[in-house]
C-alpha cells in the first residue's frame, strides 16, 4: 500500500508541472489582453519558467542526495503549489513572471527527486520498470491535458488565472 502511495503523488507531481509547462501557452493572449504585454514580456511568461527548471535541476537532485528525498519533494511541492497560488493572483506581467521563476523552483524538486523515490520504493528490477512506466505515461497524459485544460480554462468564464488556481489544492 504504502509503495502505491508513493508512485501515487510521484505521478501527481509529474502531472502538476507537466500541466504547467504546456496549460500556459494557451492563456498567452488573455495575459496579454490584460496586462498589455508584448510579445517579448509573454516570452518571459513561457523562459523564466523553462530556464529556472532547467537551471536547477541539478542541483535539486544534488540537494535531495544531501538532505532527503522525501524532504526536498515536500518543500518543491510546497514551493511549487505556493508559486501558483501567487501566479493566480499576480497583479502585473512582472510579478507574474517572477512567480513562474518561484513556481519553477519548485518543480524542479519535483521531478528528479520523484523518480529517485520510486527507484528506492521499488528495488525489484520489473516493479519499478513498471513502476517508472506508470510515472512516465503520467508525463504524457500531462503533456496532453495541459493544453486542452488550459483552453477550457481559458474560455470559459473562469479566466486564464484558475490554469494556476487549480494546481493549488
């Protein structure tokens, strides 16, 4: 049981940042219609985001070597939740912007760390074959929600904001 638990919010978190990397996209023209945003600014949107990612990957996975797994997951997920909270409510491109550099910070403890996890949880060579595959058909199914929910989300009465508000529960 407690190893389902495991692979549970591993493939939660990857679900949770493989939405945001692509949900966003399509919420570019409804920033820019209310920030005024040019098109470099909404570039900025997207970057910040990749490039943090990116750039701390490393060196999350360095610091769940260090401290714990379990320890640096907690505070990515922590991080990465509150940087979507405050990307909902960010009150100018800027500050929205910078909140993405947060929430990246975040994510970058999420992934690297979530695979580490299941790695140790699942020691037998087939299970956590299995269980690796289930993370990564989770990736996919992220990478395919998050433009149709970003384009529901977008459209509907809720607003672009409710693309970050949702990954806060």
């Amino acid at each position: 049981v407690r190893r389902a638990v495991v692979l549970g919010v591993c493939c939660m978190s990857v679900l949770l940042v493989g939405i945001d990397m692509t949900a966003v996209n399509l919420a570019l023209p409804a920033i820019a219609s209310e920030f005024h945003a040019t098109v470099g600014g909404l570039s900025w949107t997207i970057d910040a985001y990749t490039l943090t990612l990116a750039a701390t990957l490393l060196f999350s996975a360095s610091m769940a070597d260090r401290i714990g797994r379990k320890r640096i997951f907690m505070i990515g997920l922590c991080i990465f939740v509150v940087g979507s909270a405050l990307c909902a409510f960010a009150p100018s491109l800027g500050w929205l912007i910078a909140f993405r550099v947060l929430q990246a910070i975040g994510g970058s403890m999420l992934n690297p760390v979530a695979m580490a996890i299941l790695s140790a949880a699942y020691p037998e060579r087939s299970e956590r074959a299995r269980a690796l595959g289930i993370w990564d058909g989770a990736t996919g199914l992220a990478l395919a929600m998050g433009p149709m929910l970003g384009g529901v989300l977008v459209d509907s009465s809720l607003g672009w904001r409710w693309i970050f508000a949702i990954k806060t529960p």
